[in-house]
C-alpha cells in the first residue's frame, strides 16, 4: 500500500525515464528506419517521451532474434529450475521497481496511481509468478494405446509468440502473454500499443537485468499498421496473442490465411450486461458495484458493465442511486491517489465519445454526465461519468463497443426478456446478475451467455480462472491453466514395442 503523496507522485513521475528505443536481441537500438513517435501524457497532453518506431524490418529482427534463440535452446530446452528462477527474478524486479513502473503506467495511459501501483503493477509480477510456478509442476500423459506400446503425450512450445496489446492496461495485458509463453519455452516479440509503449520496454530493462537470455524477448514499439502488421503477416511467427477491437482481430484472422497459417488467439471487445432482478434488497450496494463496473479505467475495460437490464418494478429507484454516486466521482489528475476516474486515453478519444454520446442522447434519456467537466481537469482528455436511460436494442448505444465511461440503461419485464436482451449482443465476454434468489442466481446465470458471469458483483477476475468470451468478443483465453494451451501444441511419441 503506497503512502505517497499527490506531490510525491509528481515529484517521481519528474525524475523516472525509462528506455526508449527497441529492445531486440538483448540490446536496445533504434528503429532501422529511425524514425520515433511521441508518447504523451493524457491527462495534459504533455509529450512524456520520443519512442523509436519499429517498422517491417526491426519486426524482421526480432523474430529472426527469437528464432535463433529458440532454436538454440537457451531457453527451450533449458530445465525447468532455470527457467522458473528466471521468471521468479523477473517477478522480484517488477516487484522492487513497482512505484517507478507504476507512474510511468498512469502518465502514459492516464491511469489512476492508485489502480497502477496497488493493482496493475502488482498484479503483473503476480500474474508472472504463477506462471513461473508451473514451469515445474506440469506435466505430460502416457497414453493408453495397450500393453505392446507406449505414446507419450507431452506439449511442445510452438516457437515464436507475436504479442499484440492494446492502451488500457499495457504492463499487465502485456504479462498476461509473455508469462505463459515464456514459461512453456516459447521466444515472443511483443508489440505494445502506440499510445502507451512505456513499461514494456522499461519490462524489457529488466528482463535482461535479471538474465532472461538474449532473443528470447523482443519489444517493437510502433504503429498497428506497420508494426502490427508486419507481425500478423510474418512468415516466421508460430502464434499471435492478441488483446484489442474487434475490428483489428478479424485482421489478424486475415493475416495469418494470407501468410502462415498461424495460431491467432483473439480477445476483443464486449458490451457486458449487468442484469437486476426485482428481489434485491440492497439497491444501494448495487448502484455502488455498477458504478464502479463501468467508471472504473474511465470505462476504458474490456468487460466493463456498459449495459445496466434492471427490472422495471427498481429501475427508477436504481438509475437514480447510479446518477447519484457518478455525480459523487472525483475526475482529475491521475496522480492524486484520492482520484477516483481518470482521463480517457486521448483527446481524440474524448471526442468520439462525446460523439457517441450526443447522437445516443438524440434517441435515449441523458440521466448524469454527457460532457466535459469544468475546473481544472478540462486540460486533458476528461469526459464526465454518462448514464443514458431507455436505450433500446437496436440503437447503437446499445449493440456498439463504447469503451469510455458511458453506461446504457434498459428496463424488463421478465426474466426471459432479461436473459434474450443479454444475450442479444454480438459480443459475449462478460456479464453480471443480481439476485438475493439462489434459484434465480443459478437458473439465470446458467443461460447468460459469456466467458465470465459474475453473479452479485462485477467482472470477477483472478489468475485461477480463464478470461475471454465467446461470439465476437474472440475465443482466446488469458489466465489460469488453460492459458498454457495457446501457446503449446501435443506432441506424441510413440514406442512401439
Ligand atoms: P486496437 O485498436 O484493436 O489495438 C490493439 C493493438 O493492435 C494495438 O497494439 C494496435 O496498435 C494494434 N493494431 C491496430 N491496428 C492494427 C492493424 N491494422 N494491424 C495490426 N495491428 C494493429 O485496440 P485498442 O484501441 O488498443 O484497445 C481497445 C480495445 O481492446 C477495445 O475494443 C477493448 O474491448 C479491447 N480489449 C479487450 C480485452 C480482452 O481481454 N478481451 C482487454 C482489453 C482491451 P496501435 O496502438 O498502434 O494502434
Ligand atoms: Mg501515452
């Protein structure tokens, strides 16, 4: 738990830089083209660093890098003990380096302190210690194929890992990769998003600090459409990871059929849906669970609860506790540890969902936010916590990815019109009941359909179960042991007598 103050934060963010150019091969160079981009701050838009910008060739390098390396079997075919103390050590520099990474995280992302040091940063070395830790407790099968022969079943990494991450949690989404594909042996080239490039090579400072072997990770700062691409369409990548739109996932699906044939594991966007039965009790414990299903990251998440189906009997009485605790939210400066939301990632962001939200205020009921907020916070990327009523299906608000802090409310009338209305979205990644009815809590969170259904809060997550959806939110899976699975393939060896 930090003890810093709002200065001291400051005072940090002043004194922290970290690497700038592209880490391939155990060293940092600069892009063979080099040309660097700009990386700001958006809670000010305050250029924080000039980061150099990979193109095709640098992609080139850094696959060849984690080839050779793969080949080689510095980190492959090394045991299990080695490879797990490396990880293990990884972990423990995150671990000593966790307020520098975190400042860093929130002036790139604009991200609260308080989220990046006491969740984000931690929970990317935890993520990576418990991927170190089953190194050395997974094994392979013996199969039953009768008493003349004997198959083993054992899982092989595939060999290089393109990761392709976005701007909403960039150490962590990036971790969630790189920690299971290093641990089964894999080389991964990562490529971190263009507006938050920051902690994944400062990951990349450490990683050869603590003696992870050269080639074996790779970080290729740059642009989606080159960098991104030229990972996508590159002969020699054995899988992608990807965590972004649905837009760019069905990219990377072309991609792979116009090169290789590559693994392409998606993990896109959602617009989760937190259902409210009549029988709760505690309306407010609700409204303080849904708003921070949605406010919290600026809404910026993923799986954030954009869809509020409450039943008509408690919609007003809830909608109005929700208005109420959005209006209480302290929007500001990132680094004051007392903030409670953040800037969205950019001002171009900002107005496109203030465009989102005028033409749904057109055809729904406006209820608390829908602009800029006044005083100091104007000068970045700040947009007031939104809440539009009566937004039905069919409206854009309703079936389209928002990704910013806007909350779409719709009343039912019965459970089978809340499980249809749930259901209907083209994404399937997250969702929430609430109900004090045990019955209802399994009849109705049996037949929503998502990866993760949180009955009675909000987007549960934790390292021991599998994150991803179904439908157009992708099928990747990040998290627990199943993680393993993308980044591995069977292998069987079969003795014959
Ligand atoms: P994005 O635009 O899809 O970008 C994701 C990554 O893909 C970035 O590194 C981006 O690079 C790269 N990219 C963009 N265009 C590309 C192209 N033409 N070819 C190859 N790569 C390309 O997503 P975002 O705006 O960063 O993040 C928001 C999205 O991520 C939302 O839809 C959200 O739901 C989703 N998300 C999903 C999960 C999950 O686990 N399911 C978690 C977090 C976020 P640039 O940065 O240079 O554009
Ligand atoms: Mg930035």
């Amino acid at each position: 738990m930090t003890t810093r103050t709002t200065q001291d934060w400051h005072d940090l963010a002043g004194s922290v830089s970290g690497p700038t150019d592209l880490f391939i091969d155990g060293a940092f160079a600069e892009a063979a083209a080099g040309e660097r981009f700009v990386t700001t701050d958006p809670s000010t838009g305050v250029e924080i660093a000039q980061v150099a910008r990979a193109g095709a060739a640098d992609v080139d390098r850094a696959v060849a890098a984690g080839r050779r390396a793969f080949e080689s079997g510095v980190w492959s075919r090394q045991p299990a003990a080695y490879r797990k103390k490396v990880l293990l050590d990884l972990a423990d520099a995150i671990d000593r380096h966790t307020d520098e990474l975190a400042v860093l995280e929130s002036r790139d992302g604009g991200k609260l302190i308080s989220d990046t040091s006491e969740w984000d940063i931690p929970g990317t070395s935890a993520i990576l210690r418990w991927y170190a830790e089953t190194v050395d407790k997974t094994y392979g099968e013996s199969a039953p194929v009768g008493p003349d022969a004997l198959a083993v079943v054992s899982r092989e990494p595939l060999g290089v890992i393109g990761a392709v991450v976005p701007w909403n949690f960039p150490l962590e989404m990036a971790m969630w990769k790189l920690a299971p594909a290093l641990a089964t042996g894999n080389s991964v080239v990562l490529k971190p998003a263009e507006l938050t490039p920051m902690t994944a090579l400062y990951l990349a400072r450490l990683a050869a600090e603590v003696g992870l072997p050269d080639g074996v990770l790779n970080v290729v700062p740059g642009f989606g459409s080159d960098a991104g691409r030229a990972l996508g369409v590159h002969m020699d990548v054995d899988a992608i990871a990807f965590t972004g739109s649905t837009r760019v996932g069905k990219l990377f699906l072309g991609y792979a059929g116009e090169s290789n044939l590559k693994q392409v594991w998606p993990e896109c966007g959602g617009k989760s849906a937190a259902v409210v039965c009549a029988d709760v009790a505690d309306l407010g414990a609700v409204a303080d669970l849904v708003a921070g299903g949605i406010f919290a990251c600026a809404g910026q998440v993923c799986s954030a609860s954009s869809r509020l189906l409450v039943h008509r009997s408690r919609y007003d009485e809830l909608l109005a506790l929700v208005a109420e605790r959005s209006c209480e939210l302290r929007v500001g400066d990132p680094l004051d540890p007392e903030t409670q939301m953040g800037p969205v990632i950019s001002t171009g962001e900002r107005d496109r969902i203030l465009g989102e939200i005028e033409s749904a205020a057109a055809e729904s009921r406006l209820v608390a936010g829908g602009g800029v907020p006044s005083g100091p916070a104007t000068a970045g990327a700040f947009l007031e916590p939104t809440i539009l009523a009566d937004v039905a299906p069919g409206q854009r608000l309703f079936e389209e990815e928002v990704f910013g802090p806007v909350l779409a409310a719709t009343p039912f009338d019965t459970e089978e019109e809340a499980v249809a209305l749930a259901n209907s979205s083209k994404y399937a990644l997250a969702a929430s009941l609430f109900t004090d009815d045990l019955r209802t809590a399994h009849r109705v969170s049996d037949r929503l359909r998502a990866g993760t259904v949180t009955v009675n809060g909000v987007d549960a997550i934790d390292i021991s179960v599998p994150f991803g959806g179904f439908g157009q939110s992708g099928y990747g899976r990040d998290l627990s042991l199943h993680a393993l699975d993308k980044y591995t393939g069977t292998k069987t060896r079969w003795f014959a007598g």
